[in-house]
C-alpha cells in the first residue's frame, strides 16, 4: 500500500500461509512459501525484507547476490556482525541498500528539520526523547522477547527509533552511558532502556524507550539557544501528531509559541520513504549516509548490550 505508483509488486513471500493468500488476492501478485525461490525471480529488481531481526542479514546478502537493490526493515540486523556482512555484500555487488527507519519520514520530524536548518533554535544544545507503549497480553511469548531472534529487547525495538532521530539532529554519536532494565515483563531482554549519548561538540541525546509505558507515548524535544521544539504523538495510539515551536523572548519570559498538527487518518511515512529510496536507486546514487547512520546505531545497541540487565 505504501508502494509508489511507478512500482508495481510482482510477488510475496511469508511463512503465514493466510496473510499471503490475502496479500496475493489483493495486489494480484505472485505467491512463494520459500523467500529463496521469491528472489530468483528475473523480474523482481527491488526486495522489501520485513522479517524478525534474525532473518534480515540472510535474506538482504542473497537477495544483493542476485543483483536486486534491497530495502531492509530497522534495525538492518540482528547485530553488528551480521550488519558488517551487509556492508561488505553491497560494495562488493553494487546495489542500493536502504535501511528503513520510518520516523525521519513523518511530517513533524520533516519540519522540524526544516525549522533548524531555518536557524530559527539557533545551536542545538541537547535532545530528549521518550518512546513506549505496554505490550500485550502474552507479548514476553512474542519473538520481540526472544534474544534469539530479536538481538534484544525494547532498546533494539523502538530505542533504535530514538537513537536514529538522535544521530538524524545531531550528527554522529557516542555512548555516554546506558542502563538497559527488567523491570515488568519475565523476560530475558531488557523492557526499559536508559541511554545518554553524545556528539563530538557535547551535545547531549538523553532517551528513554519503554515497554511499560501503559499509556502509548512519543514524545521528541529538541532543545537550542533561540527556542524549543517539542514532538507529540504518531498518530493512531500514541495520539495526534503535533509539533510546538517554542521561541525565546529576549527577556527570558513565556516563550511565544507556534503548532502545526497532522491529523491524517494514513500514516505516510512509508510512502515518502520507500520514494526517497527509490530515487536513490533511479539517480544511481550510492549515498550511504542511511546505511552508515544504521550502522552506528546498530554499534551503539551493541554496547549497551554490553552492560548487566
């Protein structure tokens, strides 16, 4: 659905046998039990792999094996040595391989990055940011609570989100300090994340990401020397999406304030992305600076995995 209209999808895979006779009704598209046979398709010239964490280095080597441009979803892999394989993978067969951390796609981030190129915060001083939402019943059976197949818990789940917007702001980071948690869910990954990270002028990402977060947040500050952004919601459960400038009056009373909110009932962060990526592939243009920024993110997760839960 997200797909744009100069792309047309020839065929689908998944190992539900229900969900993939629904989407090959829908779209009229061909239909495989085994991915393998999927990419050997000559036709096929981009693959979208959308599969648990410890499924996405395997299928995006062989798919760039077969010379098909890859669009693979966050966090890229299961760890960082399988997302090196990645990078090795698309220098040596030379296609496109975009990692697809949707959130830099929504309205509210797209203008407020539009409003700090704008100079209207002036420098960025430090970023806070909170993301969670509170499972479900039977989620600790769920593969996202499986180290196995996910690589972690809600740090590599919607940490990642924060730590891409992060790095999206401030350029590239290092890890201060983190502390992944258990505090909720009998699980073997953490369901809390705590992380400061920092860039090379001190600027500071101080984030939360929750799976006791009962009520569903989403909330992004971006705080600089002029004035104030702050982020709220996503849509859907986590409430409108709004964005609130807050400007700095010269005698450092109530700021003025401006908001744009987007209500659109469709989510199209996927749309805009999946065309952004596709012009990459259009213009021949090997700009890895997605690639690389997942990569940081993916080095970043794995030090925190260093850390006792």
């Amino acid at each position: 659905n997200a797909l744009p209209s100069n792309c047309k999808l020839v065929a689908c895979s998944d190992v539900d046998k229900k969900k993939i006779k629904k989407l090959k009704n829908e779209h009229n598209c061909q239909e495989f039990s085994d991915w393998k046979q999927l990419i050997k398709l000559s036709e096929i010239e981009i693959v979208i792999i959308s599969t648990p964490h410890n499924l996405l280095s395997t299928i995006a080597i062989q798919c760039l094996k077969r010379l098909k441009h890859v669009f693979i979803e966050k966090p890229g892999a299961i760890n960082q040595k399988e997302f090196s394989k990645i990078i090795h993978a698309q220098k040596k067969y030379q296609k496109i391989v975009y990692v697809g951390y949707n959130h830099r796609f929504h309205p509210s981030i797209i203008k407020s990055k539009e409003l700090v190129k704008k100079n209207l915060l002036g420098d960025i001083l430090y970023i806070r940011g909170r993301y969670g939402h509170g499972g479900r019943i039977g989620y600790e059976k769920e593969w996202r609570a499986n180290k196995n197949i996910s690589g972690g818990g809600e740090i590599i789940d919607q940490g990642s989100h924060l730590i891409d917007l992060s790095t999206f702001f401030l350029g590239r980071l290092k890890l201060l300090s983190s502390f992944p948690r258990k505090y909720f869910w009998k699980i073997d990954v953490e369901d809390n994340g705590f992380i400061i990270l920092e860039n090379i002028k001190k600027n500071i990402a101080f984030l939360h990401a929750s799976w006791t977060e009962w009520k569903n947040l989403f909330s992004f500050e971006i705080y600089g020397q002029k004035g104030k952004i702050e982020i709220s919601g996503l849509g859907g459960s986590y409430g409108e999406e709004t964005l609130t400038l807050y400007k700095m009056s010269k005698k450092l009373g109530p700021p003025k304030k401006k908001i744009w909110r987007f209500n659109s009932e469709i989510d199209k962060s996927w749309n805009l992305e999946f065309k952004f990526f596709y012009k990459l592939i259009k213009r021949n243009n090997f700009d890895d600076t997605n690639l690389y920024d997942s990569y940081q993110t993916m080095q970043i997760i794995e030090k925190i995995y260093k850390n006792k839960i």
